[in-house]
C-alpha cells in the first residue's frame, strides 16, 4: 500500500467543514458573482480591535433552480449483508426536463442504480450509489441513445410500516453532446418519498456549487434584517446583517454558518487505504436562531468517513454532537443544551487538494431552549476548502422539501 501524501492527509482535514464545523469569523459566504441582486456580501474591518462586519443577502431563489428530473421506481431488488448494511439494485423510469425547453419538452429515460444502505441506530439510513441513465432513442432516428452517469448520497428516514422520505445530493457526469450534454457537471437536490412498493424522486438544480464564497459586490440590502454582534475570539467582535429573503418555498433560511483555519480543528485522521479514510474531530460552528437578535456559539465534536470514488468524487458520511458554549457575565446562568447531526457530503477535489462540496444534514434535540429549532431539521449545506490556504467555510439552509406535499412538488401547467 502507498504512503498517503501530506495534501491527501490534509485534504481529509479539511473535509471536516462537512459537517458545518469551524472557528467562526462571520465572513464570507456565499455570495452572488456578477449582479449580487439575490446574494450579496460586503465585509468591513473596524480599526485595529479586530473588529469585523459581515453584511449578508440571501435569496433562496439563487441557490435552488428547477425541477429536471422525475424518477419512478418500483420495489429493488434487496440483498441484506448483516442486519444494517443492505445492497440494493433498481431499474427506475426517468423524465427529464431540460433547461430552456420548449414548454412540455422532456426526454425519457432508463437509470440502473446500485446503492448500499446502511442503517443507523437512531432510525436515519446513509444511502449512496451510483446509477447509469439512457435516454430512449426514437423510430426515425431524430433522437439517438445518450448516456448520463450519476453519484449520489441521502439520509432518509422509515417508518415502521416501510414508507419514509431521503432527501439527498446527486452529481451528474455526461460525454453527451447531444440532449443530455446539460447533465454534465450538474448538482441536483433529491427529495424521495418511499413506500414498500417503489416510490418517486425529484431532483432540482443547485447553484450552490458554482456561486462563489466571495465578492466585491455591493448590491443594496433588501427585506427584513437582524444585527448580531457575537464575541468569538478575546480580542475578535463580529457583527453581522444577514438579510434572508425566502424566496424558494423548498430552500428556506440560512441558519448556520461559518470560516475557519485547519489549524483551530483539532482532529485525527485514520487512512484505513488507498480509498477510504476515518476521521474524527472537533471544533466550532455558529447557528442562527429564528427571530432572534443573537448568536448561538456551539462546541462540535464527530465522527466521519470518507470513501474515495474512482471518478474523483468523494462520499462523506458522519454523524456529530453539538453542545451550545457559555460565555460572557451570564455564562453561570446559562444551561448547556445539545444537539445531533447526522450529515452526508458529495465533494469534488481539484489536483491541488483544493475543492467543493454539497451536503444534507439532519438535526435532531430534546432541547426546549435555544435549540428547539432545530429538531427534526433538514439543512443543504455548501462547503469549501483549501489545504494550501488553511481555510475551511461552510452555509447551510433549512431544507422544506419533506414537509411539503408531494403533488406540490410537481411541475405547474
């Protein structure tokens, strides 16, 4: 076996930020490119205190696209290896809609999906795969064969009586130039609703991959604000306007968030080989409270894996606890509450160890304090790291997409 390179050891460091956990500055998320009309950030350095101000727009709409794709499958074919690890196998019928259509063009198709399930002791699963979509061709030869492969993972959740819901991310690939080329690179946001007998999938685009961290932009603030101002450091204030204009009834607000250097986490990182790595950790995230004026500073302490794929893609999987901090004069009289994550993460790593990721994280509390929120939260995160700049960032949204009927979900004539 080959000796892991200090890029590799240090990317499986940096993948930490999967699970939304790092020293928190209160600076650069994500942010809209060119225009900054939907999301805009704008950071301001006060003096020599260390004093840092983060203005924030967040509109939902920029960050989750359209519906593109519809899948139906009907019951797998299941092979259970041990009482919590199962293969499964389908063969799934598949509409696609492809952006810039005319209004009712779509493209049929076959996937063939192999996935692993592996459950967990709090009743959620990790489910990843991968599948092979084939667009039917037609009689006359206008429309040939074109092939679409697929990466994904989800965490979905069952009920006793075998009906239940995952929600998801999905990475296209495609050396389609025809009707499929749109697929190619493309990451989509699943949602299934599951019974015993098949069930269905739908799948949005997410820009959150190709909007960067960054910007100079400066666009005006719009819609409601909340100013909070949180001591994160002895000699560091952060004071933020986030301005989250829920625009997108399936992605809602940005409710945590965070930038930190490889060197504030402390973790351990296990090669067990060439593909596939242990990590556990701890470190720092910032959670945002619905109608509230403050911060929610929170200690983070996990475990994760990451499974190296042939294609250069990496699934994450991993669970956390989250214990809220106490500081300042009233830290006697504040009650530590705590919380669970359990998150999957799709990255894609760049030759220099640099990258993105998308995830979906769900959040369970017996709190009835500050993080009551969260219970039973689902969040699509989007994160970036850089083993040469040390710099780990993350967003995560509260994700509606299971609460929402699913005839809701379809396409509207």
């Amino acid at each position: 076996m080959r000796t892991f390179s200090v890029i590799e050891l240090g990317l499986a460091v940096t993948i930490i930020a999967l699970a939304g956990i790092s020293v928190v500055t209160a600076a650069s998320l994500l942010a809209q490119s060119a225009s900054a009309t939907d999301v805009t950030m704008n950071n301001t350095t006060v003096g020599g205190g260390g004093a840092v101000s983060s203005t924030i727009t967040n509109n939902s709409n920029a960050l989750l696209v359209d519906l593109f794709m519809i899948v139906e499958f009907e019951t797998a074919n299941v092979n259970p290896i041990n009482e919590t690890y199962i293969e499964t196998s389908t063969v799934n019928n598949v509409t696609i809609m492809p952006p810039n259509a005319t209004t009712g063009t779509t493209i049929n198709a076959t996937e063939t999906v192999n996935a692993t399930v592996n459950i967990l002791p709090n009743g959620l699963a990790f489910d990843h795969g991968q599948s092979l979509i084939v667009s039917e061709g037609d009689e006359g030869g206008a429309a040939e064969q074109e092939n679409a492969t697929t990466t994904f993972v989800d965490i979905s959740r069952m009920n006793p009586d075998g009906t239940g819901s995952g929600t998801g991310v999905v990475f296209f690939n495609t050396n389609s130039t025809g009707q499929l080329a749109f697929l190619d690179n493309m990451v989509g946001i699943n949602q299934g609703e599951l019974s015993p007998e098949g069930g269905n999938i739908r799948i949005w685009e997410w820009k959150g991959e190709t909007l960067p961290f960054e910007t100079g932009g400066g666009a005006p603030i719009t819609g409601n604000q909340t100013t909070m101002t949180s001591a994160l450091q002895e000699e560091e204030a952060v004071s933020s306007t986030i301005t989250n204009k829920v625009s997108n009834a399936l992605l809602g607000r940005l409710f945590s968030f965070g930038e930190g250097e490889v060197e504030d986490i402390e973790a351990n990182v296990n090669p067990i080989n060439e593909t596939y790595i242990e990590v556990s950790y701890s470190g720092n995230r910032i959670i945002v409270p619905p109608n509230v004026t403050g911060l929610i500073n929170a200690t983070e302490i996990g475990n994760f894996t990451i499974n190296i794929q042939p294609n250069g893609l990496s699934i994450n999987q991993g669970q956390a606890d989250i214990m809220t901090e106490r500081d300042g004069a009233a830290a006697e009289e504040e009650v530590e509450e705590n919380a669970t994550i359990t998150f999957v993460l799709l990255t894609r790593t760049n030759p220099d160890g640099s990258g993105s990721g998308t995830s979906v994280t769900y959040f369970s509390t017996n709190s009835t304090g500050q993080l009551a929120f969260l219970n039973n939260t689902v969040a699509i995160g989007q994160v970036e790291y850089s083993p040469e700049e040390g710099i780990n960032r993350f967003a995560e949204w509260e994700w509606k997409g299971g609460t929402i009927p699913f005839e809701n979900l379809l396409p509207q004539s």
